[in-house]
C-alpha cells in the first residue's frame, strides 16, 4: 500500500549533497555535476558551510537552513560526520541517504564502531542507507545521477547492481560502446543496511526495469538475499556474475561431502532454486541479458543446428554438448525432407550442412522443414561469409521464418565487414543475432536454463508434518540434544543408526561390543558373515586407521578381529578413546552401487544436500550433484540425473535398474532431516547400497553442534519450506467447516477467481482503487511467497462438489522486522459469519509466534464492517497523516519483552 520503502532513494523529488564543492577533486563536486549534467528535474541543494554557492546553486551550511521537504542524502563528507548529518536528516523528516564515504569497516577498528554507531541511528529514526564506501545510484530515465562515476548511463530496460564500483563502472563503461542502457545503476558498497534482497525487492515491481543483472562477491544475509532474489525472479529474468567462484571458505572439512562441497556449489545451488541464470563473464551477463529479456521461451534444450560450412557447425556443436544442451537426431520425415531438397553430399544428420553454395531460398526451406521437427525445441541458423553467400538474403529469409515460427530461432553471422547489412537487418526483425558459434550456443543455453530453474522456482517444498509416515523428530532431536550436554560433537555409530532409523532410512544393524566375548554374540546374533569397525568418537574416517575389517565368516575369526581392531587403532590413533567395536551384517545384496548422500553446512547458504558416487574413493570421483533443502519429488530427480553415476543407476550391461522410488525416498528424508535439525552440521551417509530391491545405508557419520541465531523453526535454512503446521480445520458459529492453510503457487487460479468474484465495491475496499481482476505481475506476487517476510491464508469452503476460496488474509513484514502490514478481505456471501474473525486471529498468532511486535493496516473509512472486527480485536485507530480518507489500525502483540 503506497510507495515502496526504496521509493526515496530511487525516485527522489529532491536532493541534498553533503560536501559538494568547487573542488575538482573532490567526490562531493563531481556527483552535483553529474547530477547537473543528466537533467535531474527535482531540486538539488548543495550542503558545505565552506561556499556560498557551487556550481551555480545557492550552498546550505546544514539541514535546518533549507525551508522545503528532502526525499534523499548524498553524503560524501569524512566518516566521523556521518552520524552528527543522520541526526539532521532525522529533525527534517529525511528518510534516504546514500553514504559515498570510506572509513567504516576499511578503517579499522575505530572505522568499525563508527559502522555501527551510524547503523544504529539510521534504525532509531528509519532512515535507509545504500552504502558506506559505495559509488551511488543512477536512474537514467530520470536524470538521476547520484554517484561520482564519470560518464553517464544511457537510460535502457536493465537494472545493474554490484558490490563492486570497479566492476560497476567497468560494465557501465562496456554497455556504453555498445549502446546498452540502464534502468537503475546501484552500487551497494559495504551494504550495511540495504542489501541485494532489498533493491531487488524494489526493482521487481518497478516498471521502467525489464530484466536484472547482479553482481556479486559475497552475501550478508542469505534468507533475505533469497527471499529478495525469488521475489524478482517471479517477476522478471535475473542473470548473476559472482566473482570467487572457487574459493571454497574457511570451513574445516570432516566429512568426505565437506571435503568435496565448496562454496560455489552451494552459490549455483541457491540460484537455480531462485530461478535465475548464472553466467562467467561481462559478454555473457548482456547476452543473456538481451535474450531472456526478449520474450522468447523454449519447452526443453534440444537444439538443431544449420550451418553453410562443416565447421562452424562442428564448433557449435561442441558448445553445446559443454554447456548442457542435446543435438536431437532428426526425425524421419525431416530427413526424408531433406533428401529431397539438399545436394549430396549434405550432413544427412544435425548439425545440418546446407553446403557452402547455400542461397537464401535454400536456407528457407531447411529451416521450415527443421522448425516442424517435434525432436527440437530451437534452432541455431550459422552463416559464414564465402564465395557465393548473399548475407543480406539469408537474413531476410531468416527474418521471414522467424515471424511465423512458435519455436525461437537464433542467428549467428561470422565475419565482420560482409555480413553487417546482414545483421542490421536480422536485429531490425527481433532475432537474436551474434558473431561467433559459442556466443549462440550460450544465449540459446539461458533460455533452456532459464526455463528450467524458473520451475525448480515454483517447487514448494512441504514441511514433515504431510508425510504419510513422519519420522520421529522428536527422537532424533532427543539423541542430538543428549550428545551436545555430553560435549560431543560426533554421534557414534549407533547414535548415527539411531538418527537414520528416526527418519525411516534402511540402514544395517549395529552392535557395539566391548569385549570379544560380546563380539561373538553380536557375530552370532547378525548371522555370519559380519563386517566389525573400530569405535572411537575421536576417529572420523575408521578406514585410516585400518578400523575396519570386512566379510568376517568365523567365530574365531571374530575374537582374533576385535584384538586387532584395537591394537591397529592403538598404533595409527594412541590419542583416540576407544568405545568398543561394532559388529554388523556383511551387505548381501546383488547388483548394488556404491553412492553417496552428504550434507555440510554452509556458511552463506546453511544446510546443502549432496548426492554422487559413493566408496572410499568419492574425494577421487567428486561426483557429486548439490541442492539446497528443503526438496521435493521433482528436485530429488533433477538431482539424481545431474551425476555421473545417474547412468550407472539404470539397466546397463547386465546390471538391473535400481530401486528409484527408495532412492528418492531416502533423499526426501534427508531433506526433512536438515530442515528439522539445525544442529546436524556435517553428514554422511557413505556407502548407500542401492539395487533393485531397495536401498540401505552401511555407514554413517554425523557432526553436530549448537545452532546459531536459529530463534524460529527453519531459520537456518536459505528457503523456507512450506508450513505445513500451519494448516487447521475451523468451523464457524454456524458450524460450517472452513480449511484455513497458507497459500500455494498452484492457488493462482482459485485466487484469481476469488478476487473476479468480489462485488465491485469489496475489490474497492481490499485494493483502495477500481480493479476487475488481478495483473498477472499481481497474481505471481500473491501466490508465490517465501512463508518468511510474508504469509497468507486461505479459507477454503467445499461448494457444489469442491473447494472454493472464501476469503483470504495475509501480512508482509515490515523493513524494521519488528512490524507487519496486514490485508484482508472476505467473499461477498461469506461476509458478517465469523470467517473474518478467524482469518484474522490465526494472522495474529503467528505474526506473534514468529517474534513481531505490532501488525497495522490501512482500512478506507467508509469501510465500517472492517473497522467494527479490528476494534473486536483489539486493534486501536488513528487517522491518517497522508489521507484524510483512510484509518491506520494498529494492534501491539508485545511489549518489547516478549509478553503479550
């Protein structure tokens, strides 16, 4: 309701400078000129009590000698002033402020006190600042230039934001030689208050912005870098460069998953759970870029390629066997086609060699007959310069198939000076042209990737509570919470059998023994052979220090064992405790694969879920495919079919297909595992034994430790899963039964519905404005939630034969944390029976249980039904300070102590 909490940074009506100057040097002298020079149509005011007047505009010594209202601060004054020019910003109502200035957490200790004093401030009077130590803002379109970059941005559909002002202006430089343009520029510099999740909340509903480019070094605050980073995704493409992409962290692996899982794993994981597409380079952030931003769309990633020459086929062909992408074999009608129109000796196969004496019109026909091929979603047209090769013609007939075709088709003319009319002509039609093989190849990659992440994007995961079989979390977290009182921070090999046996994961019996007499009973007990391993909570890894012995057929073999266990570890590990040794079955199974299930914790990201190759030698196969939980049946798939061993999982040879369902059963649990126990830091399970008969854990090994900062179930987590404990039955005074449960993606049909359904004066009453129906930008910000900075709930009523959306209420978190906004609005025939009450009181519980503090609402004043339930429930009434014709209502669910 109203103007983004970003709007004053971003659309300013006016602006104060803090230390412009005369200066030529100086950063304050050279943002008033920049914002001079682009045309900013607001009122700019010079701030310096050293002038007068700079640059021909009367200077103000403060705040308080300016008589009108200020939107933004730009600051480019030294550190120490800072907090002394928030207090001002305070006393004239000044809500933005960009900090250009350095000295913070770059000035060491006493720079990172200032940080802090001037965080504190900005919080205690609401004001939101981009920066320290960063470059500025830019919006072209609007003659907005609040930076000290030299140059000017032209105005575009691209939204940049970087952590970078090197690599900012680097890219702004790039786009300029090649006449790109910009929505917004905006360099977060230090960020310590807004933050990539922010701004990309503002950019996905902002209008002049068509697709996002981010920059990245390094996230602060994973849950609102994702929650912001969904939100825009859902809106709108966002392509991600992230410098460091091998820089594996600080964390002290130990565990084969921490030994083989770094940190770009889990960066590429939570970006394809974004929906986004990840690119390597500068080129590549445009190109993609360009093409996602184009509108066209692919069902799969099967390409066709033509070419006029062997080669630049071959090339292209290779690109895209690298980046992911299938070369579908034609079908026959296709060659059949073909035979007809093409000289011998053409490819007779895709890539598809039209032979350098190619025309246009030969171009023509192969593409038509290509594009009604079912086995291809998009094709590659090549052209290179040669003897006999009319460029120009070519593109027109590209140009001519492109308008009638539903599948995308992507041009790519090598050469320079002989093919430029060419290109001019194939850009003027909206095909998307590039010089080289590669480049093509990649831009037909994003939109093949683009459109499977922007999937994974609509997968909701649900929490434990809707499994048909729960484990049992609270056993498990009993276990855990045991082993941390005792000061441990590895689960024996029992706990961890116990810990899986909790989550319903076959795994093999284990007995730890203390005596080779027990060993024998246990032996005898598990039936012959038996497999015995060393028992230490010191010793990680047991098969370094030759404590594991295999295929154990004997009871005297067994007494023999257990000594050498011992004396073995003793030489290889004398500082180690030594509990026992444990007995177990020897695996039996036929035909079964080694593989791998781990997790590590991440330090950006939290818990990230591996699966590859198992065996002693998985650190040497680093065959591993990584998601980020929580996960349902569709991911766990993609998951498995992104591994090496995925082919080794089907029937090959004489070995039979594996189990799946029980394979994707026990990576569903490990799902629910990480999600419920934040404690659980480190996991393996290695071997799991999969064949056709199921699956089975033989090893296991945990690592735990306290959560941090985990006040609230699943605040570990980068994604909330879907809250499943929040779903109830009510039923009104009338006793009529109404399902309340929080929204879902694949709601936006009843939610449409219900809204087309409204009278039109209760659509007036929930919108504050004339609406039919919901804008399809408005349905995805709906239904498509993060269950974190946002909830909303449904009451579903069974009518005619099935459910119906009868109402529906929701809150949106405010920027300070502490508050909600809430709406609500009822079905016309559902009015005045309770169910508003009810949708209301259930917002309330939970905006409480999740630690807020106050949830408020903007209700018109002719609204006299929704005045009368929030009086009913406590809410106290203002009018307000902007609009004579709306109440605020407001209801404190704490006193700042945590009672109610």
């Amino acid at each position: 309701m109203g103007h983004h909490y970003l709007n004053q940074l971003f659309a300013p009506e006016s602006v104060a400078i803090f230390g412009a100057s005369e200066n030529p040097e100086s950063v304050g002298t050279l943002v008033l000129k920049n914002m001079l020079e682009a045309g900013f149509k607001g009122n700019i005011y010079p701030i310096n009590p050293k002038y007068t007047s700079v640059q021909g505009l009367n200077c103000h010594p403060n705040l308080s000698h300016i008589s009108e209202p200020i939107d933004l601060v730009v600051i480019a004054t030294p550190a120490k002033t800072i907090v002394d020019i928030l207090h001002q910003c305070s006393d004239h109502g000044v809500k933005g402020a960009l900090i250009l200035s350095g000295g913070f957490s770059d000035g060491g200790a006493r720079g990172k006190r200032l940080e802090k004093d001037v965080l504190e401030v900005a919080r205690q009077y609401n004001i939101h600042l981009i920066g320290p130590h960063c470059t500025g803002v830019m919006r072209p379109s609007a003659g907005f230039n609040a930076s000290y970059s030299r140059g000017q941005a032209r105005a575009g559909k691209i939204a940049l934001v970087t952590q970078s002002s090197a690599i900012g202006n680097a890219i702004v430089d790039w786009a300029a030689s090649r006449q790109v343009g910009f929505s917004a520029v905006v360099n977060l510099g230090d960020a310590v208050d807004v933050d990539f999740g922010d701004v990309l909340d503002y950019l996905a509903l902002d209008p002049q912005t068509h697709s996002i480019l981010l920059y990245i070094e390094g996230i602060h605050d994973a849950r609102g870098f994702m929650s912001g980073l969904r939100a825009a995704s859902r809106m709108k493409p966002v392509i991600v460069l992230k410098a460091g992409r091998y820089e594996e962290g600080s964390r002290a692996a130990s565990s084969h998953t921490g030994a083989i899982v770094g940190g770009d794993d889990a960066f590429d994981a939570a970006l394809e759970r974004a929906g986004v597409v990840h690119v390597k380079s500068i080129a590549q952030l445009f190109s993609a870029a360009e093409i996602l931003s184009s509108g066209i769309s692919v069902n799969q990633n099967r390409l066709l390629i033509i070419s006029n020459g062997g080669g630049p086929g071959v090339m292209a062909t290779d690109r895209a066997i690298e980046v992911g992408l299938r070369i579908p074999k034609l079908s026959e009608a296709t060659l059949s086609a073909l035979n007809k129109l093409l000289p011998l000796p053409w490819s007779q196969d895709n890539p598809v060699d039209i032979l350098a004496s190619a025309t246009p019109e030969r171009y023509e026909a192969v593409l038509n007959i290509c594009l009604m091929d079912e086995n291809i979603d998009g094709v590659l047209v090549i052209l290179a310069p040669q003897a006999l090769t009319d460029a120009t013609g070519v593109a027109q007939a590209v140009m001519r198939c492109h308008e009638q075709s539903k599948k995308p088709i992507i041009a790519c003319w090598m050469g320079e000076d002989q093919v430029i009319l060419g290109r001019e002509i194939l850009s003027a039609g909206n095909v998307p042209n590039f010089r080289t093989p590669d480049a093509a190849v990649e831009a037909f990659s994003y939109l093949a990737k683009y459109r499977s992440n922007q999937k994974m994007l609509m997968q909701v995961p649900a929490s434990v509570e809707q499994q048909a079989s729960e484990p049992d979390v609270e056993g498990a977290r009993l276990i855990i919470e045991s082993v941390l009182a005792q000061g441990r921070r590895m689960l024996s090999i029992t706990e961890s059998r116990a810990i899986l046996s909790a989550f319903r994961i076959p795994s093999v019996p284990t007995i730890l023994t203390r005596s080779p007499a027990e060993a024998l009973v246990a032996a005898e007990s598990v039936n012959f052979p038996v497999v015995m391993k060393i028992s230490s909570p010191d010793i990680i890894h047991k098969s370094d220090v030759n404590g594991v012995r295999l295929n154990i057929n004997s009871a005297r073999r067994v007494r023999s064992v257990y000594q050498e266990l011992l004396e073995d570890t003793g030489r290889n590990a004398p500082e180690a405790r030594i509990e026992g040794v444990t007995v177990e079955p020897m695996y039996r199974g036929s035909n079964g694969r080694e593989l791998m299930i781990g997790v590590v914790r991440d330090p950006v990201f939290g818990p990230v879920i591996s699966f590859g190759t198992g065996g002693t030698a998985v650190e040497v196969h680093r065959d591993r495919a990584v998601a980020l939980p929580p996960l349902n049946d569709y991911m766990i798939k993609k998951t498995i079919c992104r591994t090496r061993s995925a082919k080794m999982l089907v029937e090959f040879r004489n070995m039979p297909e594996i189990n799946f369902p029980a394979l994707r059963q026990v990576l569903q649990r490990v799902s629910e595992m990480v999600c419920e126990l934040p404690e659980i830091i480190e996991m393996d399970i290695n071997p799991l034994m999969a064949n056709p008969d199921g699956v089975v854990a033989v090893d296991a090994r945990f690592s735990i430790g306290y959560p941090k900062g985990a006040a609230q179930p699943y605040d570990h987590m980068a994604i909330h899963p879907y809250p499943n404990n929040l779903v109830k039955h009510q039923q009104l005074a009338d006793g009529t039964n109404i399902l309340i449960r929080p929204i879902r993606p694949e709601d936006a049909e009843m939610e449409q519905e219900f809204v087309r359904n409204l009278s039109k004066q209760s659509r007036y009453m929930r919108f504050m404005q004339s609406l039919r129906e919901l804008t399809p930008d408005m349905l995805v910000r709906f239904t498509q939630i993060d269950y974190d900075r946002e909830v909303a709930f449904l009451g579903i009523a069974r009518e005619d034969g099935k459910d119906v959306q009868v109402g529906v209420s929701r809150y949106s978190i405010n920027p300070d944390r502490a508050s909600c906004e809430f709406a609500l609005v009822i079905a016309d025939s559902w009015q005045n029976r309770g169910l508003g009450g009810l949708l209301m009181q259930t917002l309330i519980d939970v905006a409480r249980q999740r630690g807020l503090r106050v949830i408020m609402g903007e209700v018109l004043a002719e609204n006299t039904g929704m005045l009368k339930l929030m009086e009913r429930l406590g809410f106290e009434k203002r009018k307000s300070e902007h609009d004579s014709g709306v109440v605020i209502v407001t209801k404190r669910l704490s006193n700042g102590n945590g009672k109610t």
